[in-house]
C-alpha cells in the first residue's frame, strides 16, 4: 500500500462513535449472541453483520407499525424518542405483534436516522 492510501485509511479510523450509536451496536450484537452466533473460538461467525442490519430493520419496522394507521392509541415523544402508550393497550399489542416484545419504555435516539441505515 501506498504512503497516500495508509494516510487515507487514517484519517477514516478517526470517527468516533457516540454513545448511542455504541449502545444501538452493543444492543445488537448482544441479540446475535442470544441467537446463536457466537462461535467457541469467541468470533461471531461469518454473515453476523447482515443478521445485524436485518435485527434493526426488523425492530425500525416493529416501531413504524406501532405508530402506523393499524395502530391505536400509541405516540411518539419526540423529546426522549420513545413510544407512548398505556402499558395494557401495549400489552395487547404484543400478544399479536411479538416483535414489539421489549420495547416498552425504551429509547430510540436514532430512529429517526434508521431509514437512511437500514435501506434494504
């Protein structure tokens, strides 16, 4: 590699990440350990990284249809980026959509950004 391309590579490894973008990558990466895709020798195996995206697709998909037209009686707070709802009418939402399971309560500092990440 060149003198031009080393310092190319550089200067792209100086981003840092903030901390929600940290707590959404851990957040996830923890799901692919529940699921099965860590191997003994402690690497994820091969393919994890499109599991990843289609994990936040799907929970990106699961808020957008909570506050779809199929959807009643939840909202958005748009100050502390999470669903409101009554936890029974949630409740009730969960028994037929369980992949809403878990969200209750939860921030989403990014989910307004999570179309333009998640293009699939």
């Amino acid at each position: 590699m060149d003198e031009s391309a080393e310092n190319q590579n550089a200067k792209v490894s100086k981003r840092q990440w903030t901390a929600e973008e940290d707590a959404i990558l851990v957040e996830g990466l923890l799901q692919l350990v529940d699921d099965g895709w860590k191997e003994d020798a402690g690497t994820f195996k091969p393919g994890y990284t499109k599991v990843l995206e289609k994990y936040l697709h799907k929970k990106n998909q699961t808020i957008k249809d909570m506050m779809g037209p199929s959807a009643s009686g939840f909202g958005w707070d748009d100050a502390r980026k999470m669903i409101i709802v009554e936890k029974e009418v949630y409740s009730q939402w969960c028994k037929s959509h369980p992949t809403a399971s878990g969200l209750y309560g939860k921030p989403f500092p990014h989910f307004d950004n999570f179309d333009v990440v998640l293009i699939m």
